[in-house]
C-alpha cells in the first residue's frame, strides 16, 4: 500500500500522510514526523511490531 505526503492540511500540522486511495492517515507538524508516521505505515502494513521505549 503506497503512501504519499502532502502539505495541505491545517495550520498546525501542515503535513499529511495519504494512502492509496487518498484517505488521510494523519498529519505532523514537520515534514521528518510525516516521514516517521509513513516510515511506521509501511512497517504495520508489513506485519512488523512495534516495542516500547524505556
């Protein structure tokens, strides 16, 4: 599932995250949280899991 950013959403959280069929996935304050949110997309939608930061 590809996954696209766009800077089109309010000002706050200027970047968005699409999938495929243009549903917003959510959006960040910059640019590099976007590509961490799409970067977590990717890996989910992969299958991988996801440990806790102590």
């Amino acid at each position: 599932m590809p996954y696209d950013i766009k800077k089109n959403g309010p000002e706050n959280k200027p970047w968005c995250v699409y999938d495929d069929k243009g549903k917003n996935r959510g959006c960040s304050t910059s640019r590099e949280l976007a590509i961490s949110h799409m970067r977590a997309l990717y890996h989910a939608h992969a299958g991988g899991k996801f440990t806790k930061k102590e």
